[in-house]
C-alpha cells in the first residue's frame, strides 16, 4: 500500500475516532441529568459523517465539557390565541396556585417570600416592569427560589384603551427586564383589571405566553381588613383555584398578615401549592 494510502486511512480512523468520542460524551450527560423531570432534554449526539468543523484529535473531546455543563433552555409549545384567559388549573388532590400582582416592593415582597420560604411553598409573581427594574434583586431571589414571574405590563396600564403598538411595547419591555434579570423570559401574563380584547391575546400568544387570569379575588386592594382576607381565600379554597392577591400597589400590610394566618391552615386541611406549567419541546 502506498504511503499516501495509509496517511488518508488513518486520518478517516481518527476523524472516527472524534465523533465516536463525543456521541458518547453527550450520552454520559444524558444520563447524568436523566433524573430529572424539570430538565430539558440534552441535545442529541453529533451524526455520523462529514462534520462541519475539522474532525478533533482522537482524546481532544475528553477535555470539553459535558453536554449537561452548559446552560440549556427548553422551548416551550406554540401558544394559540385564545379568547378568554385561564381562571383555573385540573390537577390531582387540593392543589392550589397563590399569585401577586404589581411588585415587586422592597418592603411587602420580600416578607410575603420568607412566609413562603417558612413553608416551602412556590407562588407566581405577576411583575410590573418599572417595579422590577427598581427592584432586580427581588426577581433573582424569586428565581433563586423556585418561583414563577410572569409579565404584568410595565406600567399597569388599561390595556383595552391603548394602540396594538403600545400595548407591544408594554409587554416587551417588561419581558426583556424579566429574561435578564431573571433568567428566562416569562411564559404567563397577565392583563392589569383583568381587561383583555382580541389585540391582548393575540399578543400575548405572539410572544408565547398564557394569559392567567383567577378564581379567587381575596379583595386585598381594597384593603378589608386582614381577618376580611383570610375568610374569602380560606371559603374560596378547592382544587385548582388561583388566588389573586397583591404585593405592591399600596399598604399591603394586611396581604403580608392573611398570608401569614392561612397559609398554615390551608396546609393542615391538606391543600398543596404549586406553579402553573407549561409542555415543552
């Protein structure tokens, strides 16, 4: 065999070799993080055949990070356009979703999410983006912790009164402030009064979130009094309900005390709390 022959079979051999090698690096990391229910699927192992970029020395894959090291981000299902929001979620045994909207407040947010801590319980944050943006260390800790931030608008406006192109603007500037500041780009909105039309929705659906109204309107915004609060959420409560109620907007001094009362009774009765989720791909 001529010597020009051997030099090319052995280039094939090592360019084997490498893709060889890295399928079976991002196998390990499937298996690592196979575990996981809330982990996006790890991206498949490379085809055979010719490859894009130079083929690598037979062990340089073993220096490169598994497949799992990198920050992933799963996609979430195409959203429809619906015509009415969602007031309520079918799930298995008391499970019910706690939400607060127009903050997040340097004095109210961070004693409604150490109640929460106490308990070990998630909740959904609807944020208003020039609360946010005052307030970023807030939404980090909210993500810290394990729960949801969804998109209320940056400035709380009456979204039935503005232009399509207004209520765009509304919706995208304060999504850009969640993903940075809080990781990933919210999945929920909700309307402010619960005023949606076909421009909302339609919206809303074009950059991919839900529109997540409630079940349950503990009437904190009109503040009744703490004892008012703990009664309507406590007789309001049943399986898949959400409840709305606030942690910026005013004094939420009585929001922050009904949490405190019911939130341990609901969970003696046997009522769980959880997040709203969505299919990804």
């Amino acid at each position: 065999m001529q010597k020009d022959e051997l030099l090319t079979r052995r280039r094939a051999l090592l360019a084997g070799a490498a893709v060889l090698g890295a399928a079976g690096a991002a196998g390990t990391a499937g298996l690592l993080f196979s575990g996981s229910s809330d982990s996006p699927a790890p991206p498949a192992a490379p085809a055979a055949g010719p490859q894009a970029h130079s083929a690598l020395k037979p062990d340089a894959y073993r220096l490169q990070p598994l497949t799992g090291d990198a920050p992933q981000r799963a996609l979430p299902l195409p959203t429809t356009v619906r015509h009415a929001p969602i007031l309520r979620f079918s799930g298995r045994g008391n499970t019910m979703l706690l939400t607060f909207d127009d903050g997040p407040n340097p004095e109210y947010t961070p004693r409604i999410l150490d109640t929460l801590a106490k308990y070990d319980i998630r909740a959904t944050f609807m944020v208003c983006g020039e609360m946010a943006d005052w307030n970023r260390d807030l939404l980090a800790r909210m993500a810290d912790e394990g729960h949801v931030v969804g998109n209320h608008t940056w400035t709380h406006p009456l979204l039935t009164r503005l232009t399509r192109r207004k209520i765009r603007d509304e919706l995208e500037s304060t999504s850009d402030l969640i993903e940075k500041t809080y990781g990933e780009r919210p999945l929920w909105f909700r309307a402010p009064y619960g005023a949606w039309n076909r421009n909302v929705f339609q919206l809303n659906a074009e950059m991919g979130m839900e529109p997540l109204a409630w079940t349950v309107d503990s009437l904190d915004w009109t503040t009744p009094g703490t004892g008012a609060i703990v009664r309507r959420v406590e007789r309001g409560a049943a399986p898949g309900v959400v409840v709305l109620s606030h942690d910026a907007g005013g004094d939420r001094t009585q929001t922050v005390g009904a949490l405190r009362r019911y939130l341990p009774r609901l969970l003696d009765e046997g009522y769980r709390f959880t997040v709203p989720r969505r299919n990804y791909t």
